[in-house]
C-alpha cells in the first residue's frame, strides 16, 4: 500500500546563488558527506546535482506528511545513488522515527525516488511503499 507521496521542483539558480553567497555553510547544514562528494565530484553539475538533493528532501518531507518546518533535519533525509546511478533515499534521525510510526504493524517501508532535472529545473518525486513482512512459510 501506498503511505505517501511528494513532489518538489527546485529552481537551480537559486541554488547556485545560495552556494555563492553561503558555501559550505549551506552545504553542511543541508547535505551529507555522501551528496556533496557527489556534487562536488561534477565541476559542471554542481548547483543542478544540489538542486535535484534538495528537491528530494523536500518531496520526501511531503511524502512523510511533515513538511521541514516539523523538525526534521535536511540531513536526516540523503541521497545517495546505486552503481547504476538509481537514486536511493535514507532517512535518519526523526525521519527515520517518522517513517516507523506510519508504518502499519507487519509490514516494511520503502521510500522510491526519482530525479530529474533540465535547467533551470530541478525536479523530484517520492513515495512511500509498505509492503507485507513476509512470515514463515
Ligand atoms: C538513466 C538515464 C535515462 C538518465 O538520463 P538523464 O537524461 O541523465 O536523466 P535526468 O537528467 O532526467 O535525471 C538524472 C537523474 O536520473 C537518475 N538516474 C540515473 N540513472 C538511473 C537509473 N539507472 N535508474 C533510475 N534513475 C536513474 C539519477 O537520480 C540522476 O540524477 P543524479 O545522478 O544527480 O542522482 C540515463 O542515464 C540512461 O539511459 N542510462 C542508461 C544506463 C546507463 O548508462 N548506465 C550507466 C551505468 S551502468
């Protein structure tokens, strides 16, 4: 069953204008370790590939029915991307506390998520699957 959906777009000047003036002041306070190696990694991508984090933090903030302005740290929501370039979100922290409560008893949560972005866009959906915990057989 589906436990919730979220979608942002996200303006990638803003974001290069926010790294301008705020650096890696902004960059620590919002991005992991993992997505600014990521975006620090792509000398010609670096705003969109923050941009498109950003707009997953968001959407996944909507898909868990929080919003930021709950509490929930922009950290505590990360993305990072498998070897085929798929992105995966974690959550952490009240998050991750977050997503335990809207979880129906016996079942697991799985949060998918899809980016894209074409300039000046950055763009991103979620949603929260829970699925059965399959029992002894
Ligand atoms: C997946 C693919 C369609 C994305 O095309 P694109 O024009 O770069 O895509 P967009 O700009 O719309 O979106 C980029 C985002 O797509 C997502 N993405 C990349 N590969 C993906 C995949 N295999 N599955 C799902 N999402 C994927 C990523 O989140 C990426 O953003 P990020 O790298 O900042 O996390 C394209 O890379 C493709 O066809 N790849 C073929 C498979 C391939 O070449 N794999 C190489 C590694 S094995």
């Amino acid at each position: 069953m589906i436990l919730g959906i979220g979608t942002d777009l996200c303006n990638i000047d803003r974001i290069e204008g926010v790294l301008a003036r705020h650096g890696d002041r902004f960059k620590n306070r919002v991005y992991t370790e993992r997505e600014q190696r990521k975006a620090e990694g792509r000398p010609r991508a670096i705003a969109a590939t923050y941009a498109k984090r950003w707009a997953a933090k968001e959407a996944c903030s909507k898909a868990l029915g929080t919003g930021l302005r709950m509490g929930i740290s922009w950290k505590d929501m990360a993305v990072s991307n498998l070897r085929t370039g798929q992105p995966v979100m974690h959550v952490t922290g009240w998050a991750a506390e977050r997503l335990a409560a809207m979880t129906p008893p016996g079942h697991e949560a799985i949060i998918h998520v899809t980016l894209t972005d074409d300039a000046p866009w950055a763009q991103a959906f979620v949603v929260i699957e829970a699925r059965p915990i399959a029992g002894p057989t």
